[in-house]
C-alpha cells in the first residue's frame, strides 16, 4: 500500500507539472488548441459537443495501423473482451508510442482489470503527451479517490475543471470529495 502511494502522489506531481505547462508539451497539435480554448468558454449545452471534438481529434493517430488498433481495441473493450483489448492497445502503444489515446485507453483497460499500478504507468504516459487528457485526468481522480488520496483527488478535479469547465465528473463527484476534505487544507 505504500508503493502506491508514493506512485500515486509521484504521477501527482508530474500531472502538475505537466497540466500547468504552458502550449510547449509534446502532444499538443494545431487542431486542438482551438478547441480547448472553446471548451474552457463554452456554454454547458455546447460543452459536449465540443467534448465529442477534443475526443475525435485524440483518435486520429495519422497512421492507418494504429487507428486499425485502436478501432479494434474499442470493439473489444464496448464487447467486455479486455485480454483482446489490451492484445491491440499492446501493437498499439508498440507502434504508435507517441500516440496518448492508445495509452489512455490502455489505461482505462488495465484499471478495469484490476491493474493499478500499469494503469498509473499508462495513465502517466498519457498525460506526458497530452496534459490536458482530461479523460486520464478523470482517471486519475478515481484512482486516487480508491486509495483514500482525497485531497490528491479533488486537486485533480480541480485541474480538470481548469481544462473542462463543465466535465461530467465535476458534478459526479466534488460534492461527495469536498465533503471528505472538509476542514483538511487543499
């Protein structure tokens, strides 16, 4: 439990370097500058809309192999197959290692099948190419929420709010983190 921990609050401090970067971070392209700055003005009724965007541009890899991977691991994981899943986001991440999607996905699978600690490494990954994944930040925040990291976790949500104002999560779980870290100095 104490190797998670100090893996936890390490990706912590590497999220925080990474989020609070400024437009030099590898992964960032042309496209989606715009669209993240929309996001953060954006109306709630346009925010997911804009959120399907930020989501298609994250899959364009600009490789027909990788986005074959990719197409096929979210078959397998939409199917509940996640040995099948990871066997593509394996060639995918082999492939495309600058590609943060393949990583992110393989996270979200790794976490599903009860694997914390790579998916931490994959989550780690992610954000390094794409800190403003604000779906691996999401991701984050569960983990850590799991581990009883409150604080950790609502410093999360709060980045993710600085990149998603109006993130389904936030209304998801900052009332019942905020209640956990009443009295406890964020």
């Amino acid at each position: 439990m104490i190797a998670l921990v100090w893996k936890l609050k390490s990706i912590l401090a590497v999220t925080c370097v990474f989020v609070a970067a400024t437009g030099m971070a590898a992964g960032q392209s042309a496209r989606l500058d715009p669209l993240f700055e929309r996001l953060k003005s954006v109306d709630a009724v346009d925010a997911p809309a804009l959120e399907a965007k930020i989501r298609q541009e994250w899959s364009k890899s600009g490789s027909p192999a990788a986005d074959l991977l990719l197409s096929r691991a979210k078959i397998a994981i939409d199917a509940g197959d996640q040995k099948t899943a990871m066997g593509h986001l394996t060639a995918l991440t082999d492939h495309a290692p600058e590609f943060a999607e393949g990583w992110s996905l393989t996270a979200m699978t790794l976490f599903h099948m009860g694997k914390i600690g790579p998916a931490m490494d994959a989550l780690e990954r992610t954000l390094a190419l794409e800190p403003r994944h604000f779906l691996a930040l999401e991701g984050l925040v569960l983990i850590f929420d799991d581990a009883g990291l409150y604080q950790e976790a609502f410093e999360i949500l709060r980045r993710i709010e600085a990149i998603h104002p109006h993130a389904e999560i936030l209304s998801r779980v900052r009332t019942r983190l905020e209640a956990k870290t009443l009295g406890q100095a964020l």
